[in-house]
C-alpha cells in the first residue's frame, strides 16, 4: 500500500482534480489524503472570526461566496447530471450546516467543526469524481480513526486500529481516500492537527497501515537547497535522510509540516516529495540512508524572538538550567537555540503568546532582554565528526552579516545562526554563494 497525499492547491480547481485523479488512477492499492481547496480553510477561518465577532451579516457574506465557488467547481467538475446534482446536493448539505452557526452561540468547538468542512468537502467531492469514472475507491472518514491525546499528541494505537479496521471494512478497493488535518480529540469532538496538518495525517497514515511509501504531492518539484523566494537557481534535492528533511522542514523549508517525518521515520517508511504539476520529475525522497557527507540545504525561519537571562547566580551554579527551562516548560513554549555563557544565557522561541508571564518568571534569577523580529539560518547537512571546515565556510560567508547567536554541534546535520531579520535575505545568498 502506497499513501499519496495532495494539498490545497493540488486539489484547488476542477482541472487539478482531474489531473490528481489522473495521477491515482494506476492499479496498487493505495490512501489519498486531501487537503481542503486552496484558500478555503483561510475563508473558513475568517468566517470563525466574523462569527465570534457576532458579525453573522459578515460571517453569511462569506459563506454565501464560497458556497458559490465550490457550485461552480461542481458544474465543472463532473459529466454527468447525475454526479452534477449528486455534488451540489452535497455542497448544499455542507453549506446549509455552516450556515446554521450563524444562529447557535459560537465557541472554539463550533470553530473546529467549521474547519473541519473544508477537507469533508474535497474528499467527497474527488470521491463522486473517481465514481463517475469507474475507479473503484472508498471514501474512510478521518474522524473516526485519526485522534489526538489530552496532549494534542496523536494516539498511535487508536490510529493504526481503527485505520486498519476501516480499509478491512471496505476490501478491495482501488483508492482509499481520506481526510488530511482533521481529527478527533480526547473528549472525541472534531478537532484538527493546526494549519497545514495534512502532511502529518499522511505520515500518520502511512505509520498506521504500515505503507510501503509515503509520497506528498504539492507544487514544487522537492525540497530545494535554498529558499527559492530569495535566492535564483535553486534546485531541488534528490535525497534527504529523516534528521536532514526534519531540521529543514523545521527550520522553515515551507514544503513539508515539520511534525509529519517523525512518524515516518519512527516506523522507516520512505517519503517522497513530488510536484502534481510536473509528475514526471524526480522530486525528494527522505529515508533513513544517510548518504553523502557534505552541506546540502541552507533554510530560514522567522518570527524568531531571542531571550537572554544574566544571572550571577549562575556562576558556578547547577540547577540553573533547569530552573530556566521549567518555566518555558510550564507554558508550554518550545525553545529553539540555546548558547550560553558563564553568566548569561540565551534560547529564541517562536511562540510569544506567554512571552510576558514567562518574562515575569525569568525575573526572579536576574535580568532578562528581548530581542524580536529575527530568523534562524540553518545550513543542514551530513557533518561527521571528523570533517574539518564546514565551520569556516559558513563564517567566510556571513562575514558581512551581524550574527547573534550560533548553534553548532547539536547535531550532525545543522548549523544555526540568529540574524536579524532585515539580514536574512542577504545572509541566504551569501550562504548560496559560498557553499554551492
Ligand atoms: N487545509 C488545512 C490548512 O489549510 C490543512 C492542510 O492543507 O494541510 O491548513
């Protein structure tokens, strides 16, 4: 079993499902995770605010306007009257329930179900698509084997029972298709894995039924070796080890949900990245072969805030550490970098909602500065212990750049850098330069 998923834009027109039905059409058995329309889960979401805004004027504005889009997408959609009628009475029944919150009280959970109808929608449009063709294909309903713990965490058990249950339950099918990015939570109400998550549904997916490949299909031909918004000439990678495609996907290469390799790479399932526009290029496969030593990609993340605690108490002090991460810990801020000193110490987060209490927290063992608006650089790579210069290289190119912290030796595959984010642009061509 293969598991091919296709994001917003792959799905995002009637044409382009066409081409995605085109593209599962051959025999193996395989799971088709979609991702809702491209843009829809945006109007979905703004619809949410008008809505909690008690905007319903605004919200049903909204509503009435992709309702109409997806009526013209069903009119070009299919042949037949038959699957024209059976797509809009299915649009109505979506719309009709999006429209009803315009009269209920609004909470987060009426938010989620709201969300949640974007990849009901494409799904079971693409379903009626491959009926109207004769493709034998089930449609498994993400809500009932995909949950998350009271941890946000996904049940991995839960998952892969439940999964294997549902294809079992409709045996020999040619494509199963499934929902991306929604789920179920610990109380069993509709929630969703946060924006982008159809990624880590694929991984998930491909864990839980234990496929012989996991491929995510966008549109850009793999993961490339610089950002392409910034720098010319790029190119895409042909292979990636799980640590590499991780960092990258972390350190902002937007191709990939940085969540979706762990599960992958935990149950040694290949990845394959691959464009729908252009299906016969090569795209990147991620596996656990480490290949060629060397640097291979150079990525950015922004909206990076940088925290330093100086304390003289930490001279000589154990437990200071850990008193410092305790309280990133009780509000559940993830840290990114860390270097420190013998008197300092400074981590970035990219999560500010609690930036404040922590502050407040951080106080009470000596002075703490903020800095914002900056970008992690990350050069990732193969850097076995022994090779010699990589270090260099990538000072030699930033010579020019003001560097507020470096992270080396973390891993074998990553070198960090925090620059101000005015830099970023300049530092990933200089980088580009220099090392390829
Ligand atoms: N539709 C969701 C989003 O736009 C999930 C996804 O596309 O991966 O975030």
């Amino acid at each position: 079993m293969i598991v091919l998923k296709f994001g917003g834009t792959s799905v995002g027109s009637a044409q382009r499902m066409h081409e995605v039905a085109q593209l599962v059409s051959f025999s193996e058995p395989k799971i088709v995770v979609l991702s809702a329309m491209s843009g829809t889960t945006n109007s979905l979401v703004e619809i949410a605010n008008y809505l909690y805004k008690k905007n319903n004027e605004g919200a049903l504005d909204q509503i009435l306007n992709l309702e109409k889009k997806y009526f013209d997408t069903v009119n070009e959609l299919y042949k037949t009257d038959e699957f024209k009628a059976k797509g809009k009475e299915l649009i109505q029944s979506h719309f009709n329930y999006i429209k009803s919150f315009t009269q209920d009280m609004f909470t987060i959970y009426e938010e989620k179900a709201i969300l949640a109808q974007g990849e009901l929608i494409s799904t079971a449009l693409f379903h009626f698509l491959l009926q109207e063709q004769g493709i034998k294909s089930a449609l498994i309903p993400a809500l009932n084997f995909m949950r998350i713990d009271k941890d946000n965490e996904p049940d991995l058990f839960y998952i892969r029972e439940n999964l294997q249950r549902e294809v079992k339950e409709q045996e020999q099918q040619s494509v199963y298709i499934t929902q991306g990015f929604i789920c179920r939570n610990s109380y069993g109400e509709i929630d969703n894995l946060k924006r982008g998550g159809s990624d880590y549904t694929a991984s998930l997916v491909g864990a839980g039924i234990n496929a012989d490949e996991i491929q995510i299909w966008t549109d850009i031909d793999g993961m490339h070796n610089n950002d392409p918004r910034y720098v010319e000439n790029t190119h895409p990678l042909s292979h990636l080890s799980f640590d590499e495609a991780a960092e990258l996907a972390y350190f902002g290469a937007k191709i990939l949900h940085p969540s979706s390799i762990l599960p992958a790479k935990l149950a040694n399932i290949p990845v394959r990245l691959k464009n729908t526009m252009q299906p016969e290029a090569e795209g990147t496969l991620i596996s656990s072969i480490t290949g060629t030593e060397g640097i291979k990609a150079i990525a950015a993340k922004d909206d990076i805030t940088a925290v330093k605690i100086k304390s003289g108490r930490m001279l000589l002090a154990y437990g200071f550490m850990r008193k410092v991460f305790e309280i990133f810990e009780m509000y559940k801020t993830p840290i990114d970098m860390i270097t420190t000193s013998e008197v300092a110490v400074s981590l970035t987060i990219d999560e500010t909602q609690n930036l404040s209490k922590i502050v407040e927290e951080l106080q009470k063992y000596g002075s703490v500065e903020i800095d914002e608006n900056l970008s992690i650089i990350c050069v990732v790579g193969n850097f076995i212990a022994e090779s010699k210069g990589y270090a260099l290289k990538i000072f030699d190119a930033l010579q020019d750049i003001p560097i507020r912290m470096i992270s080396y030796g973390g891993s074998k595959h990553n070198v960090s850098v925090l620059v101000n984010t005015s830099d970023k642009k300049a530092a990933l061509q200089a980088l580009n330069e220099k090392l390829f």
